[in-house]
C-alpha cells in the first residue's frame, strides 16, 4: 500500500518495474490524461505493457503524506491521523509512518524496508513500552493497527513478482477501464492468490484492486477524488472492505508531496523514536 518511499542517493536503485498496491500514505497513481503513452502512436496491447505505464507514468523518487484513517466497525468510528514519508521505489525502497492521534496511538510507527528478490521487512513500534519489534512473516497477513488494511497491504508491489493478463475491460463510474489478473509468481510470497485491477484507459490509473484468497474476494480496494499533484494524478481517498469483517476503512491523504527530499536517517530503528515533524 502505500507508504513507501523512492529513490534516494544512497540506494543504487536498479530500473525495476513496480506497482504499488495502495500508497498511503499514499497511493499514488498513474500520471499522464491521455490513454497513448508519451512517444508512443499506439496503446499498450497487453496486461504487461498497460502495467508497466501505470509504473512508469507515477514512479516518483520520494513521497511524503498526511491523511486521516477513518475504521467503521460494530458501530464504532475510530479516527487516526498519521504522516508518512518514503524515499526509493519498489523493490529498494524504504518508508515510514507515524500516528500523531488520538493520543494512544500517538507515536505508534511503521518502518518498512524493501529488497530487490527477497521479502520485505518491516518494524513496529509501540512508545507505550518503548519497545520495537520485527513483524514476522505470518503477520503480513494480519491487520494493521485495527485498520481493514493488513501488514502486507503497506509494502510495495513489485512488478516483475507478478504473471498478467487481460481480462478485458470493465468501467468504473462510468470511466472505460482495464480489467488485469495479476498472479504471483513461484518464489514470491504473498497473502493473495491473485489481484485484480481495474485501469483507467485515459489515465493509466488504478481505481479499483480486488484481492482474492484462495480463490475468493478478500479485500477491495477503492480510490477516489483524483486530482493531479506536482503532475501526478493521485486518488486522495480510499475505501478498503474485506469479506470477512463487518464496516469498512477508508484512507484520506492530504499535503501530498512528490519532490520534497527525505533523507535517509529516517528510516532506522532509531528514527522510529522520535516524533518527525513535517517539511517545511
């Protein structure tokens, strides 16, 4: 999903391809308002190439954001506002959230670090005990934070980790779009046996992902209030259902930022102790 973050000095970031499931902080998504990609006559003919532009037309090298998480659940709203910061680009990238309210999750963070060809990792910290701690490779599939969103659904999607085809094209809210399968490929671990995006044909944007487990809907994922920021059209609001819960979560961004540079230091175990404020 979400919050990571591209490319930055310090990495040697390889020309890999990526798909980013849901960019938290943000999602961002797609680039361009014409379906013909930039030099090209012709439109992509396959779920590869469409895929490879929605990545190419959004691929930034550092993103930051704030937003508010909204959970409807059993009759409760729970709110929580965060900020997020990333720096690199799927496969090496590296992000970090930090909850600022209410005041028990205040400081409550989420450092994600990502690597070319194996699992990503990721920290979880508590400054109620001051303690950090790994999330273990059976927790990617487990809620975040009481969020409908899971641990898995925060990191990046990596291309090439993925078969495509082409389901055929289906609109959403009355805007034509791509219907793509994506699959995992052997070797890569996920929660999900397949995905299912919808792309928008004008704007080589995702609007609508569908996580299937073991063969059924899980979770969907829908964006919302597309606007372009710093020439990047963003969905500045998601709504995530999953199957098997009741209510819904719905992820609000604001003070989207493309081009403000996070250095590196952020993203360490110490870094996710300290409150950072946001950039001037």
């Amino acid at each position: 999903m979400f919050f990571l973050l591209p490319g930055v000095s310090w990495l040697d970031f390889r020309k890999q391809r990526v798909v980013t499931a849901l960019t938290a902080a943000g999602v961002a998504l797609g680039n361009a308002a014409s379906s013909v990609p930039a030099g090209s006559t012709t439109a992509p003919k396959t779920a590869r190439q469409i895929m490879e532009e929605v990545d190419r037309r959004h691929r930034s090298d550092f993103q930051y954001s704030e937003g508010l998480v909204t959970v409807e659940e059993k009759g409760k709203v729970r709110k929580k506002a965060w900020r997020s910061w990333r720096a690199g680009w799927g496969g090496e990238s590296r992000g970090l959230i930090q909850f600022l309210e209410p005041a028990e999750v205040k400081g409550v963070s989420l450092l994600t670090v990502s690597h070319p060809g194996r699992p990503d990792e990721q920290w979880f910290y508590t400054p109620a005990i001051d303690r950090d701690r790994r999330v273990a490779p059976q927790e990617k599939p487990t809620r975040f934070l009481g969020t409908h969103f899971t641990y898995e659904d925060m990191e990046e999607r990596v291309l090439d980790d993925y078969e495509y085809s082409l389901l055929g094209e289906e609109p959403l809210d009355e805007a034509p779009c791509w219907r793509i399968e994506a699959r995992p490929k052997p070797g890569k671990e996920s929660q999900y046996s397949r995905l299912v995006f919808r792309v928008r044909e004008d704007l080589f944007t995702t609007a609508l992902i569908e996580g299937f487990v073991a063969g059924e809907l899980r979770r969907t994922f829908r964006g919302s209030a597309l606007a372009p920021i710093e020439g990047i059209p963003t969905a500045q609001r998601w709504e995530v259902t999953d199957a098997k819960r009741e209510g819904k979560t719905t992820l609000e961004l604001r003070n989207v930022r493309y081009h403000t540079r996070v250095e590196p230091g952020m993203f360490t175990l110490q870094a996710l102790r300290i409150l950072h404020e946001s950039p001037p």
